[in-house]
C-alpha cells in the first residue's frame, strides 16, 4: 500500500469527501472464517493476555506506512486510520502507547502460514476465507470499496460502467484484494499487469503504460491527490458476491488474542470512537460514482 507521506493535508481532504464508506457504514463484522473462541474471565486485561513480549503489544504493519492509513511513515505516532485505530484496540486492551511497540512486516507476510513477530497486524488486510485458512482475523473495523483510477483524458477516463472497462489495460498489485476485483468483477479482455510493489502501479498510470490502476477507494483519494497529477477516479465497485469486503486484524492462527480484539472492536463501535476515528481520517463520504 504505497502512498507517500508527504500529504497530511489529506485530512483537509477527507473534511470534504474522502472514504470508502459513510462512517455509519464501518461495521463490526465478525468473520465466519475466524477461529476466536470465548474469553475466560480476565484473560482481556493486561495482564492476562498471552503476548509476544510479555507487558508489550506488538503490532505489526509495512513499510513504508502511507496516508491515509498512517502518517509520515511512523505508524507509532497515532496518526491516520490505521494507526489510530491500533491505539485505540491498545487502549481498551490496557496499554499505553509506551507499551506498545511496532514491526516491520510486509503486506503479504502479515497473512502467509507460520509464526507471526506480532500480536496483531493492521495493514489494510481484506478477510477472505483463503487467508483465513491460515490466519485468524478479528471482525472487520473498516468496509472497502474498489475504485479505478485513470488519467483525465484517456480512453477510460469517461467509463460510467464496468463494461467501460472491458478493453483497458490496468495495473493493479499483486497479493490483494484488488488484483481479485479486477479477475472477478471487470474481468478485462487482457490480463491486467500485476506489479510488486502499488508504487509501482501508479508510477505505470503516471507512464501511460497502463490506462487505469485499481486500488481501494481511500487510497484512491490519495493517488489522485497527491501522487499522479491530472488523474481522476473513474468510480468505485463492489465484491463479485455483493457481501461487503472489509479490513480486519490479522492474527497468528489459534491466537488467544483474537477475541479479547473483538470484544474492543465491539466497545469501540458502541461509543461511536470507531466512526469518529473514520471519518477523522477517511472523511464521511467518498462521492465516487458506482460502476455496475
């Protein structure tokens, strides 16, 4: 999720129209594919908790950490969503932010079999039931939306569908949901070009080597802002199956941890701080139109 940092101002942006969802949209979703069991009574406090270090919370996230998520690449100074979202779960959960430190991992690492170096990771994760066969995750504290982004003036630019779409060549990055939505849900007449790095993506829309990038609506703010000027975002679209796509913490699988997160999720929702942490980062509304 490659967005440089050198635009905080997009918080002035988000004041206007920036998100993926209203914040009245930012469900709780509990994913069937979790495998979180009941909390014994005071396993969710401090103390109770099984952690990779014991009195410190270990998040882990990428690197570089960009806007909107975060804030000048410091994902420990509680700016943006994703940070501030991760501080709030702490704060629930009994920590300071002088006891919660943060790890370097890669997006697609976060998700993969084996060990984890964190307790919980927050770096725009979609829950699928393929990922979820080898993580957990807690329920979902963001709904996302795809969105297309293309210079202003090119042969998609003006698509007000998805059949627009059918003939565009689009950059996209490899290991997302992302990459997913272009297959299943534009399904172009070519195969799109898959890049390692979403930097990468957008340094080809900025190139014209391909006509569009897809990338999640929020970040699609960004790009446009801040990133490929006389660029413009097409629209935004959902899943294939209709059911709502949305971010999650990831988990080691058969963590303890999960459901002592949900239950600050839940307490986080209930008080309105989940919403009011959206809609500080991620605005209220996103404006972008629908492409069906």
């Amino acid at each position: 999720m490659v967005r440089p940092s050198t635009l905080f101002a997009l918080g002035a942006l988000a004041a206007t129209a920036v998100a993926c969802a209203p914040a009245s949209e930012t469900t709780t979703q509990a994913s069937p594919t979790s495998s979180s069991a009941s909390t014994a009574p005071g396993a969710c406090t401090k103390d109770g908790l099984a952690l990779k270090t014991p009195g410190k919370l270990t998040i882990g996230t990428d690197k570089p950490a960009f806007d909107p998520w975060f804030s000048d690449d410091d994902p420990a100074n509680g700016k943006g969503f994703e940070s501030a979202v991760a501080y709030a779960i702490a704060g629930q959960l009994g920590f300071t932010r002088d006891n919660v430190t943060w790890a370097t991992v890669k997006f697609d690492s976060a998700f993969a079999p084996g060990a984890k170096q964190f307790d919980f990771d927050v770096n725009q994760v979609s829950v699928t039931p393929d990922r979820a066969k080898v993580v957990d995750f807690s329920k979902g504290y963001y709904t996302v939306k795809q969105a297309v982004v293309a210079l202003d003036g090119s042969k998609v630019a003006s698509a007000t569908d998805l059949a627009g779409l059918k003939d565009a060549k689009i950059g996209v990055q490899i290991g997302t949901t992302s990459l997913q939505a272009v297959k299943d849900v534009i399904k172009p007449s070519s195969e799109p070009n898959v890049y390692n790095e979403q930097i990468d993506a957008v340094n080809a829309l900025k190139n014209k080597q391909v006509d569009a990038v897809v990338v999640d609506l929020p970040t699609a703010f960004y790009v446009t802002a801040a990133q490929v000027e006389n660029s413009k975002i097409v629209g935004q679209f959902g899943t294939a199956s209709g059911e709502p796509e949305v971010f999650g913490a990831v988990f080691e699988k058969g963590s303890p941890l999960v459901s002592c997160v949900d239950e600050a999720i839940d307490k986080l929702t209930a008080s309105g701080e989940l919403a009011k942490i959206e809609t500080e980062w991620l605005g209220s509304a996103a404006g972008a139109p629908e492409l069906k």
